[in-house]
C-alpha cells in the first residue's frame, strides 16, 4: 500500500519461463535446449515491458533495437510489424534471441531489472523471428514486401561470420551487389562450426543465409582469403569496399608438458568436427569423433560450456570443466553454466593443469592439477589466481583446451599494408570500422579478439553505414 495515496501498489509480474528439454533428456541428445515461447506466453512476456520513455536497454544493444517499439507492437498483436522493427537494425535476429548475452546488455540494463526481474528481451526476439512466415527473401531480411533497386556498387566480403554477415544483409537491402567469400564449404563461420545445434540450429543460420541469397547477395565457399583471394586482387577487380571478417579461429595452448599426447584437442578442432562435420551423427556422417569416457575442459567461457556439454552427449561417463577461478568469475553466461551443471557437468574450480600423463602408447590417461588462491584483482579487475604448490591428478582421456583465441595469420601476412595492433589484430576506425588500407573495412574478432556475436554484428552495422554514407548518401543511413 501506497502510504501518500492509499492506493493499491501494482503487484510485480514474475518474468515468463520459457519452455525446454529436461535435463536428463536433453543430456544424450543435439536438438535445441530451450523451445520457445509460444504466441500465449510472448503476449505475457510482452504484457511487462514498461514502454519507458527513455529505453535504457536499447542504449545496451550493440545493434541499436528499437526494443520498445517491437515489443509494443507484439502486444497490439501486429507480429509482423514486430518484425519489421528488428530487421531495420539487425540482420540475424533469430540468431540473436539465442546466443547474445542479454543479461549484460538489453536485459541487463531494463529498468525491470532494477528491483526484480528483466523483460525476457532475448525470448521475445527469438519468438518474433521465428514465428515470422517470409515469403521471399526481401521480407525475411526487411519486413517489407519490395526491394531497393539495384545499385552499381560492388561490395566483398571474406568470412561468412556474424559480422560479414550483417554486412551482406545492411547493404543488400539497399540494393548494394555484395559478394561473400568463405574459406569453409558451409557458410555462417563460428555461427556454424563453433557453436552447437542444441544451442543454436543450424536450420536457423541456413534460414538468414537463404533469405540474403534471395536479395542477391552472392556466396562463394572454399575460398580462402589471403590464399585463393587478396584483397588487393578485390579492389583490383573493381569492388568498392572490402570488409574483413575473418574472425579469429587459431587456438592458444597452454605449453605444458603433455600436449602432443593421444587426446588432448583444441576446442576449435573438437567443436568444428562435432558441428560442421557433424560428426554426432557418425557413421551417417563419415566424420569420426573422439568420444572420450572421462573428459576435462580448461576454460570458464561459453566455449568451454559448449565442448563440455557436446562431451556429456558423445557418451562420456563424466565430464569436468577446470577453472582457475571461482565459478562465480566465469565469464560464461549465467544460462549456459547453469544448463551445464544441470545436465551433469562437474565443476573443478580453482585448479590449473601443470602436465598431462600419457601411457607407453603416448595415449591420455591424467592431467596433474594444481590448486590455485585468488590474490590481487588483475588487468580485468577479476582476482588473479596464485599458486599453491599443491597438486592431484585427475584420471581422463580426453583434454580440451578452450582458453582462448589469436589471428590466423593467412590472411594478414598476405596483407602487410594491414596496420596491426601490438596484440597482432587489424587496427580500425573505431567510428568507422575502416581500415589503413582506404576502402577497407574490417570487424569482429580479428579486430577485438574473441568476443561475442552480437558485439561482432555491431561491428559490422558500423561498417555497413560507413559504407553506404560514402557510397550512397547520409539518407540510405539507418
């Protein structure tokens, strides 16, 4: 009660669960985790959203959603219209609702979540695109039913990723020609051999691409940048502007004593063969897998929470996640981690491998652990883990290590007119997204290092607006 007006305060609608698998079901099988909202509870979901004058979870969106302006239009019950308003910004929202860490960006800063729980922004995106029925390309990429008319402007792309992707789908609504290089033979870059089916279809990716095909953009596979193309033979050819999005898919190891033996993958190598070789559905697919019975997965990312729970579903009898921190200074999303440890991952905090132990056939058997103590706060502001000179060894066959990434050098030493920065990723306008090299463009993890999808597609909106300011006007800016 309302002390001053003696009125009824209005009582906090609980934010909508959405529906998904059982944990002991979903465990042993690659279908998607999480089933969507239905058109009942997106009406419920949408019905808290506070309409707030000035929308502070749109200010946290690398893509700039008009987030209130969708959901008000999913409560009139226009969905299409709903549609239309996430298209005008974001090229992927169907990838979006599933994979963007909302709780750190729209969600986190709804005004809801102040005082109780965020408007599931995520869900409601993830509903819209979904349930939106394209009949052409031009719909499902614009929500319109027409096209732009072409121009006569020619725009390439090397690497098929989230943020290349944004620019084929920002610039070919606008009736730019625009052309995308992939060194892979499927398209969509860590979108297909990084991130696992049950987390994020690949039908859902296939969907987007079809859609981009369908305004012209045109797609060629196992061309690799740098080797099969340069970009200077791009700009030779007559393309206006390039943008690299090549991500940044070498490994890091470790260096420890141990690394070469029988079992020890990189998470890079052991997700792309589950993923894009779909090597889950061996013998149907002739790609083989190692499906280890007692796995450790080094790192506390989202990388680390996709090979751990790819693991648990190959048949592995146990399956642990090291980390050298705390399991609340996880830089995995709070979803992730929880749907890990529900299904049956094992945690084994504050510990950090020293040496893996091979048999006489130089085949896996342990890693010796060393326990670790949080001491001062480092560069990121988390506490840096410490030595203790106490180890265990812990029996496994089978090692992944997802500690991170570094540039793949192919492309970039093809391309020394590319100003690097001193951690050897491309140097951009961070305005712009244009490079030292005038004309071309770059975004995504081969400038900022591994990140996150959406902030990859933020990347390249910025670059895709640079480009069509200069090639065709401050009006065809959106």
């Amino acid at each position: 009660m309302n002390e001053k007006t003696k009125t009824p305060r209005k009582p906090k609608v609980p934010r909508t669960p959405m529906p998904e698998q059982p944990p002991f079901v979903r465990a042993r099988n690659f279908l998607e985790v999480t089933l969507g909202y239905t058109a009942e509870l997106a009406a419920l979901e949408a019905s808290r959203c506070l309409q707030c004058k000035t929308p502070l979870c749109r200010k946290g969106c690398p893509v700039e959603i008009d987030i209130p302006g969708f959901i008000a239009r999913l409560r009139a019950g226009d969905r299409d219209g709903a549609y239309r308003v996430l298209r005008q910004t974001n090229s992927l929202p169907a990838v979006c609702g599933r994979v963007c860490p909302q709780e750190v960006q729209c969600e986190g800063s709804c005004i809801l979540g102040k005082k109780g729980e965020p408007v599931a922004i995520g869900r409601l995106e993830r509903y819209v695109a979904d349930s939106f029925a394209a009949e052409n390309g031009c719909m499902q990429i614009t929500g319109e039913t027409t096209c732009a008319l072409p121009r006569e402007i020619r725009v390439a792309c090397i690497g098929s990723g989230p943020s290349s992707l944004t620019v084929a789908g920002y610039l070919s609504a606008l009736g730019v020609k625009v052309t995308v290089y992939e060194a892979l033979h499927e398209l969509g870059g860590v979108l297909i051999y990084g991130i696992p089916e049950f987390r994020l279809p690949k039908d859902v990716v296939r969907r987007e691409v079809d859609a981009m095909r369908a305004l012209d953009v045109e797609f060629k596979t196992n061309w690799v940048g740098g080797k099969t193309i340069l970009v200077r033979e791009l700009l030779d050819q007559g393309f206006d502007a390039v943008f690299i999005g090549v991500g940044a898919g070498l490994p890091r190891f470790m260096d420890i004593h141990g690394e070469s033996l029988i079992g020890v993958y990189s998470a890079n190598e052991y997700l792309t063969r589950v993923n894009l070789g779909r090597a889950y559905t061996f013998p149907e697919y002739d790609t083989p897998v190692t499906r280890g019975a007692h796995v450790a997965v080094f790192g506390g990312g989202n990388v680390a929470m996709d090979a751990a729970r790819t693991a648990l579903r190959l048949g592995a009898e146990s399956v642990h996640i090291v980390y050298r921190r705390t399991k609340g200074e996880m830089p995995a999303r709070r979803e992730e981690l929880e749907h890990a440890l529900e299904e049956g991952v094992k945690l084994e905090i504050l510990a950090n491998p020293v040496r893996y132990n091979g048999d006489e056939n130089r085949r896996l058997v342990s890693v010796t652990l060393e326990r670790q103590k949080l001491g001062a706060p480092d560069a990121s502001g988390r506490r840096s883990p410490e030595p203790t000179g106490e180890t265990f060894d812990l029996p496994i066959d089978t090692a992944i290590i997802a500690i991170g990434t570094r540039p793949n050098p192919i492309l970039l030493e093809s391309t020394p007119e590319l100003k690097l920065s001193k951690r050897g990723y491309i140097e951009v306008d961070p305005e712009t997204g244009e490079t030292s090299i005038p004309g071309v463009y770059a975004g995504g993890d081969i400038v900022t290092g591994a990140a996150t999808v959406i902030s990859a597609m933020g990347a390249g909106r910025r670059a895709a607006r640079s480009i069509a300011r200069k090639f065709i006007g401050e009006d065809a800016v959106r």
